[in-house]
C-alpha cells in the first residue's frame, strides 16, 4: 500500500478492495471507510508514479490508520492488525519503502493498543526477529512509542 503504482500500479484497486470488504474486516469502520476511502482514491487517481508524493501518500494512509483504530476502540482488532502487519514484514527485502512503512503502522497501532500484557508480548516478537547485524532493521523495528508507553527502560 505505500508503494501504490508499484508493480502495475494495483493501489486503487487495493484500497477499493478494502472499501468492499469493509463489512467483513471491521463492521465498526465500514461507515467511515466509505467516506476515507474515495479520498484516497481520488489522491491516487490525481497523480501517477512521477508526481505523487511519498510522504504525503504515508501521512493519508497513517491518518487513515488512526481514524480506523478510534472506531475500533475496545475491541481486539489493534492486536490482531498488529500480529497480521508484524507478519508481513517478513516479506519485504531491508531496506524497503514497503518496510519502513510497515515498521512504522506497526509502532502506531501497537502504540494504540489498550491490552499492555498482549502489546508486550507482539514486541517482544518483533525484537526476537529483529537482524541486529543490518542497520536499516535496527533503526526502524524497534517500535520506541509502544515501549516508552510500557514503561521499557533505556528504549529511546
């Protein structure tokens, strides 16, 4: 998602798709998504691959992040959106913008995570894979707004 004219350009479609599957994701966003997501969309649509902007594309995706897990509040879905992005950045080369983008929804919504015990142990994980040998996985995997918030000494 934060390389959206990758690859044959797909962005649009993945983001519609996740408009169409709103219902089935998270029913308590579904309202809202119908209302962000055409934003997106129309941001996308606006540019191509030559004048779009990098940081202004993650900014709306991470705004778009955090209106999401506001209507999710209570519920468990933070945790499982973070299990679910923790996995896929093993997919991704180091260093990739797709990485660092995932690194940093990651921090946000574990940041945003109410259950401290669960948050603890998905950091816990996170720093266990972390390739402390490669610099770009040592500068971003380290999530320091989760452990500031747990109270992780010497973090940041």
């Amino acid at each position: 998602m934060s390389s959206p004219y990758k690859d044959e350009g797909h962005g649009i479609a993945m983001i519609n798709l996740l408009k169409t599957l709103s219902q089935s994701i998270a029913p308590s966003m579904a309202d809202m998504w119908e209302l962000e997501i055409p934003l997106l969309v129309k941001y996308l649509e606006e540019h191509t691959e030559f004048t779009w902007n990098q940081k202004t594309w993650e900014d709306k995706l991470i705004q778009f992040l955090r209106n999401s897990l506001k209507k999710t509040r209570g519920s468990n879905w933070s945790l499982r959106l973070s299990k679910e992005l923790n996995n896929q950045i093993e997919s991704f080369d180091s260093p990739s913008l797709e990485k660092g983008f995932l690194y940093r929804a990651l921090s946000f919504t574990l940041a945003t995570g109410l259950e401290a015990d669960k948050v603890e142990v998905l950091l816990l994980e996170l720093l266990y894979k972390t390739d402390y040998s490669n610099d770009f996985d040592r500068e971003v995997r380290v999530p320091r707004g989760p452990l500031r918030a747990l109270g992780v000494k010497g973090c940041c």
